[in-house]
C-alpha cells in the first residue's frame, strides 16, 4: 500500500512552473519615476472610458453579465465579427490560459518559441502538458522550426506576433505558411496583443484567419494601446467550436461591470487609440536611432518597445545598465527570464520619459567608456 503524503501535493508539472515575475515599478533614485517596464502607453486610457469606469460604481453590487455581450457586441462592430465567436477574458492571458485548459492534456505537447512570452509555457505546464521550444531566427518566429518540431502528441502552437519581448514580427504570408503545413487538429493560437501599433504592408493580426479557419483563434488586449491594463480585459476570436469550448471551461463571471464599461467606451474613442499609435509611430524610431547613435544595439520593432543589447563586459552588463537607469528613476525590464540576459527592454513612453531614458543611457555608455 502507498503511503499517503502529508499534506496535499500539487501536480509535478505545478511544480515545475517558474512563477511569471512581472515588471517593477519603483525605482531607487531619480527625481521623476518613468515607468518603462510593462508596455503601457503613455497617453493613458480615453477619457470616455475612464467615465464610463466611474459610472459603473452605481453597479457594483450587481454581477456582471456572464456572456460580456455588450463588450463582444462592440468588438463586433468595431471590427466587423460575428460577437457569437468572441470570447472575453480577465486580459488576453486569461484566453491563453483558458486555451491551454481547454485543447490540453497530459501527454500533449504544445509549442511556443524560443523567446516567446512566458505565459505559454506557464500555461502548457498547467494544463499538465509538455511544453517544446521552437528556436528563433534573429530573434524572429522561425516557421521551419515550429514545424520541425510537431509530432502526433503536438496539439497547439502559441505564437505572438509581434513577439515580447523582442518586438519582432513575421509577414502574414509567413502565419498563413505555418497554418497550412499544421495538422488540422492542431490549433494554431496567434497573440497580437500589440497589432495595433504595427505599421507593416505585410502584416496582418490574424482576425482573417481566425474567422475562415477551425483551427486558428486570434487574441487581443485593452491592456496596452486602450490602456486599460489595471481593469483586466482581452478577447479571442475563432471557430464557433472552440468558442464554445472556452466558454465551458471559463470562470462564469471573469469580466467585471467597470471593466466591461470602460471597454466599450475605448473602442468607441477612435481618436484617442489613433493618438496613441501616431505618438509611438512618432517616438519608436526616434529612440531605436538614439540609443544606437550610443553604440548599442537594437532589435528592429513594430511594437511600443525596444529590445537593447549590452556588451557583456564586467560594469557594462544588462544588469549594470538597470542598476544605473534606476538610479536616475528609470525603470526598464530584465529579461533573462526570456532567455536574453544581455539586453532590457524599454517601452516607448512619453516624450518626457523618452528623453530621460535616452540621457540616462548616454550617461551610462559614457561611464563605461571613461573606464577603458
């Protein structure tokens, strides 16, 4: 007879899961804060939003309506969806979660790339699968790879396009590629939590896919260009089939009244989201180019973030850089956990923020170089 444990004991694969460490928010020193950690935007959310967040207050001891119908009634018409095939969520994560549980089962396999974001190992790992990395080509999504690496235990495939935290993308020629070589029970889940900031001829967020596809879903967020982060709110689209599966497996109630209310609103304030896509379209390459006018180097972004690489030389490391950016009140992101120790990553913020970041790192390179 086994002996029983002394206390009750999570699933190995539980165990193996290394806790998501988000972004900080504090720095040590400096007279301003200017968070650059977490890919918000700088504009802030609408002011609609944020009144229609206020009036929800009246609500707050009534439960939210469990289908989130108004909110996929506004993704609907503001993207021109069937709402019957959208899923809302407590932020994207929650879908990609929610995907996992639904698709996956110990002894599957689900594939995510090299430096992809670490939810989707979390995720496969919680649903008691196996996850299997795809390495990457320049820090790019490598197709060839993904597809090396499906066997008959492969049930889905994450990719995020463009990817954090490299801000790389693949051409939608590229997506469609990937999906026509996958097994048809194999389900194809494209994250483009940034695609609204993607100025690209040859992009494409996956929606077109995700509605003529049965195994293709499309996620999205109100967590970066809505800035909407705090209220939680993220959305999928795809096959009725698998609609239907997330909605069993979701929690009943997991979009709140004000989340559901602000987001509504935000789509509504066109403006305010075209405002928000022209100040990073403005301020991307104004920042990749000064930072390389530095000496160091940048991976090419679409997205409202900049990967910068640092020579791995003792007092000019990764880590000495955001040691000396939190000094003068700059907070940036590590990202060892993604497999990229020698770099940080830094939102595009405000001008202001923008500006300060850019000294602080000439300050930092020019120390560095006097100690040569």
């Amino acid at each position: 007879m086994t002996a029983r444990a002394s206390r009750p004991t999570p699933r190995r694969s539980v165990l193996d899961i290394a806790p998501y460490v988000p972004g900080r928010s504090k720095a040590t020193g400096g007279a301003k804060l200017h968070k650059l950690s977490s890919n918000e935007t700088p504009l802030g959310p609408s002011p609609s939003a944020i009144a229609a967040y206020q009036a929800a207050a009246e609500k707050l001891h009534l439960y939210p309506d469990g289908g989130a119908t108004a909110l996929r009634e506004a993704i609907g018409n503001a993207f021109g969806l069937n709402p019957g095939r959208i899923v809302c969520g407590a932020g994207s994560d929650d879908i990609l979660y929610l995907l996992a549980y639904a698709f996956l089962e110990p002894g599957d396999e689900a594939i995510h790339t090299e430096h992809g974001f670490l939810i989707y190992p979390i995720a496969i790992k919680a649903a008691g699968a196996t996850p299997v990395v795809a390495p990457e080509k320049d820090l790019t999504t490598d197709v060839d790879a993904i597809l090396a690496r499906v066997t008959p235990r492969t049930r889905l495939v994450y990719i995020a396009n463009p990817n954090n935290p490299t801000g790389t993308y693949i051409p939608f020629s590229e997506v469609r590629r990937l999906h026509a070589a996958l097994p048809p029970d194999v389900l194809l889940v494209v994250d483009a939590a940034y695609s609204e900031y993607v100025r690209r001829n040859d992009y494409e967020s996956g929606m077109e896919l995700a509605g003529s596809a049965e195994n293709v879903v499309m996620t999205r967020t109100f967590s970066k260009i809505h800035g909407l982060a705090g209220l939680r709110i993220g959305w999928g689209y795809g096959s009725a089939h698998v609609i239907d599966a997330l909605n069993r497996v979701r929690s009943p109630f997991n979009l709140s009244i004000p989340a559901s209310a602000a987001g509504v609103a935000s789509l509504a304030d066109r403006g305010h989201i075209a405002r928000a896509a022209e100040h990073n379209a403005e301020w991307l390459p104004k920042v990749a180019a000064a930072v390389e006018k530095l000496g160091l180097k940048v991976t090419p972004s679409v997205a409202n973030f900049v990967l910068i690489h640092f020579p791995g030389e003792a007092g000019r490391t990764a880590a000495d850089a955001d040691a000396f950016l939190m000094s003068r009140g700059i907070v940036a992101r590590q990202v060892a956990a993604y497999g990229l120790p020698g770099a940080l990553r830094m939102t595009i913020g405000s001008a202001e923020a923008n500006e300060a970041a850019i000294a602080a790192l000439g300050e930092f390179v020019k120390s560095w170089k006097k100690s040569k």
